[in-house]
C-alpha cells in the first residue's frame, strides 16, 4: 500500500512552531541554545529574500534601458544592448549577491551548531570572501568580513558542532556579521533606492514623453499608456518598499546578533530568549512585509 | 589614481539623479514652447546623465589627480550649482547649456583625467552662474 505524501511545514510553520516550543522553554526557565537556532532560522529567511530583491533590480534596469534605446531610435535593438547596458549594474548586485550568501551561510551554520547538526560543506563558500575583496563598494575590512564568515560556514559544515561552540561562534563572528550587515544596509538603503529612484525617472519621462507626443491624436491609446505607466509605478512602489523593508529586516538580524553577543556568556538566561524570540518575531513580520511587496 | 570612497561616489550620483530630474520636469513644464529638435536633445542630455548617476552609484569615481579632496569640492560645487540653475531656467537656451555642461562634466569625472575635470568644472561654474 503506498504511503499518503505528507507535505512538509513552511520554514516560517517551522519558525512558529519553534517559537511556541521557546516560549514553554522560556516559562519553564530551562537554558537552551534553540533561541539561537529559532533566530538563525529567521535571520536566514531574510538573506533568503535579497536575491528577489537583486533580480527586481536588474530587471528594472533592463526595463529602464529598453526605454532609453526606444526613446533614441525607433530602429529595432537587440536584447544584448541591453544587456550591455546593465552589466554595471547586473555585477554590483552579483557582489551584493556574494556578501549575502556568506552571510546566509553563517546563520545557517549558526543555526546548525544551535541544533548540533552537521550539514553538508558548500565548497564555493570559500571563494565568496576573495570575490567580495574585488568588489567595488566593499573595501579590505568588509571583504575579510566577508571571507571570514564563508570560512567559518564551510568550515562548522564540514566538521559538524558540538552546542559549547557555541558561545564561542558568536563572539568570534559577530563583529563580521555587525560589518557585512552594514555594508548591505548601505547599499540597499542607498544604492539600491538611487537605482529604483532613476529607474522612476526614466519611466516617467518614458510615458509622459509618449503621451505629450501623441495623446491628443490618440485618445483611447492615450488611456492604455497611461494605465501601463500607473502598473508599472505601482510596481516600482512596491519594489522600493521590498528593498526598505529588507533593510530594516537585516538590521534587525544585525540587532540580534549583537543581543546574542552581549549575552554570549548566558545564551540559556531567560531574559535572552525573550528578547531573541521578540527579535525572531520582528523578523518574521519584516518577512511578511517584504513578500507582500513582492 | 585616487578612489573616492562610497559615501562620496553616492553623494555625486545623487546631484546627478537631481539634475536629470529638474531637467525633466523643465522639459515637461515647457512642452509646447519648445521644439522637437530641443526636447530631443535635452532628453538625451537627461539620459546620460541617470546613465552617470547609476554608474557613480555601481561603481567608486577614481580620479587622476594629486589633490582629490579639492577636486572633489569643485565637482561637488560645480555639479550643486548647476542644479541650483536648472531649477530657475530662464529660457530654452540656457536649459540646452546646463544639460550640456552637466553632461561634459559627467564624461570629465569619468575620465578621471586632472585637465579635463579641471576644465569642465570651470566651465559647469561659469555656465551655472549664467
């Protein structure tokens, strides 16, 4: 008789279930490194949410692009020369990209140790550190950050934990976590909303210029330009609120980690799981936020 | 060749995000008095210049010069106050001469050639000053 597939929770069902579990911990004041696994788990549904964000980004430029060529030939181009047109931006983002998945790689490690589990080595993690180095806007400190946490990453995956190490990952890692959370605060709080700003500029100027040229001629075209600009504004709306809400989601990552290394001596105190849980809670409503804009 | 820092490449790509913007909305605001030909050309000024602003913001500005804290005050000086300008434009003509020395300032800062950042500034102060 074949077995009924029984699907398997959501991570965020898994994040709630986690919650409740440390909240009857917490009431029973018993010391537990799970609040340290139930924020990993929330941390890294947050990096989880960046590269959407990234795509989002690299597809409204190419948009963006295809306004420009159209508004300077009506000739036919190709999708290369937009392509081209975008590689700039397309590389920033995959640097972006690459301090991120160090940095998703480390709560995932964290989140292991926490459960003392072994996972399985990732052997690009070691690259990410030396491909971050290069990168424009990360100078040598957050390059090692980087490099930092994909080795510690690779390194905890390949060997497994042991729930004493603990302690000991935190402190060492978080003044990595505390730079590469800050160097992504500053590009997403600012690159990625001057991209999203001049992305608006050009749309607008796209759809105003077509319907200043010919929406009086064309009246019931007229209509459909301008609903096309209002889905297309709306949908830039949305995107600048993704990328806020994710900033403020990785700082509040950031925050609890700094919580976990203030208290790094007493990660089971009753006190600390409360406050973890808050943050875990305040990250998984920072997630619900980013989705719905997406 | 000197790399400006982040903070300074972005503070420079957003002056430019600015300019393309106010020319924009000049382009806009005097639709009908303006020719084909002279939308054409500033919108294509406005263009380069969100293509300058995305790139100061992809990329760190690197300039060839000795002292790039002055030169980075020239630019920021000249690129303020051209924006100052193209917030009050008088008429057509001078809409087409901001545009254009925003737009050579931009090349100049791209360059990172000492001469040629020297060079537009001055000319980006004087055309600003009208």
């Amino acid at each position: 008789m074949r077995r009924r597939a029984v699907a398997r929770p959501s991570p965020r069902a898994q994040a709630t279930r986690l919650t409740l579990v440390l909240v009857l911990l917490a009431g029973a004041g018993c010391t537990s490194p799970a609040a340290v696994k139930r924020y990993s788990v929330a941390a890294a549904l947050v990096t989880a949410r960046l590269p959407d964000a990234s795509a989002a980004l690299g597809a409204s430029c190419r948009r963006t692009q295809s306004y420009r060529l159209r508004r300077a030939s009506t000739a036919w181009y190709s999708g290369d020369s937009v392509v081209a047109a975008c590689a700039g931006r397309d590389s920033a983002l995959r640097d972006v990209g690459r301090a991120n998945r160090a940095l998703a790689a480390y709560f995932a490690a964290l989140g292991r140790l926490a459960g003392a589990k072994a996972g399985e080595m990732d052997a690009t993690l070691s690259a990410l550190g030396d491909a971050a180095a290069e990168a424009g806007h990360f100078g040598k400190p957050q390059g090692n950050a980087v490099t930092a946490l994909a080795t510690f990453a690779a390194a905890r995956a390949a060997h497994g934990y042991r729930r004493a190490k603990l302690r000991e990952a935190v402190g060492e890692q978080n003044a990595n976590v505390q730079i590469v959370i800050s160097v992504l605060h500053d590009i997403l709080d600012r690159d990625f909303a001057r991209y999203l700003r001049d992305d608006e500029t050009a749309l607008t100027a796209f759809y105003r210029a077509a319907l200043a040229e010919s929406g009086t001629r064309e009246p019931l075209a007229a209509i459909l330009v301008r609903d096309s600009y209002d889905e297309r504004q709306e949908e830039l709306t949305r995107r600048v609120e993704a990328v806020g809400a994710l900033d403020r989601a990785l700082l509040v990552a950031g925050r609890g980690h700094q919580r976990l290394y203030d208290a790094r001596d007493q990660l089971g105190a009753k006190e600390l799981l409360g406050s973890i849980v808050s943050t875990a809670r305040e990250l998984d409503i920072a997630i619900a936020k980013i989705d719905k804009a997406f | 060749m000197t790399t400006l820092s982040a903070e300074q490449s972005r503070a420079i790509a957003k002056l430019y995000s600015d300019l393309a913007r106010t020319l924009s909305d000049y382009r806009f605001a005097h639709w009908a008095e303006l020719s084909r030909r002279q939308r054409g050309e500033i919108e294509s000024h406005e263009w380069t210049l969100l293509t300058y602003s995305s790139n100061m913001t992809t990329h760190a500005i690197r300039l060839g010069v000795a002292d790039a804290g002055n030169a980075l005050a020239g630019i920021t000086r000249a690129t303020k106050k051209l924006t100052a300008a193209a917030r009050k434009l008088a008429n057509v003509r001078r809409a087409v001469a901001v545009a254009t020395a925003a737009v050579a300032l931009g090349a100049a800062i791209a360059s990172g050639h000492a001469l040629a950042i020297g060079e537009a500034v001055s000319k980006a102060m004087s055309v600003a000053d009208g």
